[in-house]
C-alpha cells in the first residue's frame, strides 16, 4: 500500500519526515512482532493417515516454505483425537484431522477455518461375507455399529441415508446405532452382534484382510464421497487472522505434500517407517496409501466443506447455522496468492488446478 502525503513548505516536510518515520517503525513493529511469532503444527505417529504432514517433516517442506517467508515454526507430536482441544488450548495452531467429526463442534461455537484437502477414502463400511445385505439401503432398519456419536464414519453413513431419502437422524431415524470403541467394532461384526460396521483405516483395512469381511460402501469409490475429502487441514480462525503469512506457508507445504504422496505413495511409506512415524510392512503400507487419494486441493476443500454442512443442516444435526454459504465462508480460510494445488513429478512441484478427484480403482 502506498501512502501520498501532501507538505507545504519546510514545515510540510518535516511534518512529512515525521510521519514517513512513524509509518516505518509501525510497519517494523508488525513485521517484528509477526516474525517473532512460533507457528505450532500439531503432528502425529502410528497412524498412515497423516502422511502429508510427515512428508513435509521429513522433506524439509515445512522449513523451505516458512524460511522462505522469513517465519518460524515449530511441530509439535499430539494425540490427533485431542486436536480440537489443543487448538482451544493455543498448545497448538493448525493440524489435520477427519472432517466430519469437526461439523458438530463448528455448530458449537469451535472457531476453527479449513484450508486445504488432504485425502480420500480412509473411512469404509463392512458386512461379514455371508451378509444378506450388498447395498446401504439393504441396511435399512438394520444395526450399524460406529466409534462415535459425532464421529465422521457416523456422519458419512447418515449423509448417505439422507442421499437415499431415507431417515437418517434422531429418534426416527431408519437405522440403529450402537456404539464401540475403534478396535472392538471387527468383533462385534464377526460375532453379529451389529449387521455392519463404520471403520477407519488401517483398523477397515486389517479387518478386511483378517476377517473377511465384505466393503458395502466405500468412501475411495461412492460417487459422492470420493469427490470430497475425508481428512482436511484446518487451523485457528484467530492465527489465521493474525498471521496470514505464516498460515500460507503451512497451506503451500501441506499442498506439496499431499501431492509427493500422492505421486511417491512407496517412497513415503518408506519414509514414514525410516523416520519411525509408523511400524508395519513396507509393501502393505505403501499398498494401503495408494488406495487413498492424496491429491490436494483448496477449491474441493470449500466443496466438501459445503456439500456436508448442507446436507447436515437439513437432517438437523446442527442446529445453530442460519445461512449455510456465511457459514462455510467463516470457516473456511484461501488466498489469492496460493495455488488451488500442486502436482509432483521427477522432483518439481507445479502449480495446478484440480477441478475433479479422478475416481481410485
């Protein structure tokens, strides 16, 4: 921004000089003050899922693009489940996590912004291999087992209902819930206590070998869910404001990111086991990345973020949203100069466009 000051005379000029002066050090102030400022990235381990973030960990993404600004950052290890919280806590100022579980909370008051898509597909639903049941609808009325009230697989299998017109909250609702930890939903399945489960990767993916269980609806392949992004990046409304600088150079690292694992998914399981973010074998890990799908976006992170916050409002299950698109607007953060996505190849990051996830097979 450029400021015209008019001066009259010698007296105008020191006046000028006065103000010229005043400008600077304010300007040097906040520069100062933004520059001085820790970026807290909340990672996580043990899980294949937040690939991205380890990524730009261990290719050094995180410390070329805040560098770049002339900023800092720190990552610090969390427990992903307590995100929300940390976030509340100022502990940390943006992490990852699975989307619909944060619909509930945003209803509440939690002020965090999305900002980037991260991946596709992580969240499946089983029936054992002699199920009568081959489609969602088939499960009308039918028993699903799930980790949580409010947790995302939840949200995933009521947007479907509602897809299929069916009832899908509240005390009318076409389906029975009944609730189990993460871990303890295979074996409800297998003992038929439930007729079908929710699951999270890599939980879905070890059932499925282990168990046998059959894939009745799967996020990589709907085609609703496979256009829209089960995990995605978000940080502190507040941090966003203050620090926009700082918030672009986590967008554009997580960009990369998501794009070299979307290219390199061997590469970057062997990553994360050389630098001890996960166990597991090489081969099943890199197996079970390529089954997701990494390519990053911010334009299909405003959609999905749309596309859930409409469908539920209209179920009902938040309540407190008066106007769906101000909504999405409050919490959802871009820039104009950040790209919309990146893509990887032979070492070279290129901007790009994504206008359609293409469809994993």
């Amino acid at each position: 921004m450029k400021s015209i000051i008019k001066t009259n005379g010698l007296a105008g000029v020191f006046t000028a000089l006065a103000l010229s002066a005043a400008l600077f050090f304010t300007s040097c102030g906040g520069e100062k003050k933004n520059a001085d400022f820790t970026f807290k990235i909340g990672t996580a381990n043990s899980s294949l899922c937040p690939a991205p973030l380890h990524v730009a960990i261990d290719l050094g993404l995180f410390e070329e693009e805040f560098s770049k600004a002339g900023l800092k950052y720190e990552a610090i290890e969390i427990d992903l489940m307590q995100a929300t919280s940390l976030v509340v806590a100022k502990k940390i100022d943006a992490t990852f996590g699975l989307a619909g579980s944060l619909l509930p909370q945003l209803d509440n008051g939690l002020e965090v912004s999305f900002l980037t898509g991260v991946h596709t597909g992580c969240t499946k639903f089983y029936v054992r291999a002699d199920s009568p049941y081959y489609t969602a609808a088939d499960l009308k009325g039918k028993t699903i087992g799930l980790c949580g009230v409010q947790d995302s697989s939840t949200i995933v299998w009521q947007r479907k209902f509602h897809e299929l017109g069916l009832t899908a909250y509240g005390p009318e609702a076409d389906f029975k819930m009944a609730i189990y930890g993460l871990t303890d939903l295979p074996i409800a399945l297998e003992n038929q206590a439930v007729d079908a489960v929710g699951l999270h990767d890599p939980v879905g993916y070890l059932a499925e070998k282990q168990y046998g269980f059959r894939n009745i609806l799967d996020t990589t392949s709907d085609p609703t869910f496979s256009q829209e992004y089960c995990c995605m990046t978000f940080v502190s409304s507040e941090v966003a404001k203050k620090y926009p600088e700082h918030t672009k150079a986590f967008i554009r690292a997580m960009l990369k990111a998501s794009a070299f694992t979307q290219s390199q998914p061997y590469e970057t399981a062997r990553l994360q086991i050389e630098n001890k973010h996960v166990s597991g074998d090489l081969e099943a890990n890199a197996e079970m990345l390529k089954t997701y799908n990494y390519t990053p976006s911010v334009g299909l992170a405003y959609q999905t973020l749309f596309n859930a916050i409409d469908q539920v409002v209209d179920m009902g299950i938040m309540q407190n949203v008066a106007d769906k698109q101000s909504f999405v607007d409050s919490h959802f953060v871009r820039y104009d100069d950040v790209p919309d996505s990146y893509v990887y190849s032979d070492g070279i990051y290129t901007e790009s466009k994504v206008t359609k996830l293409a469809q994993n097979l």
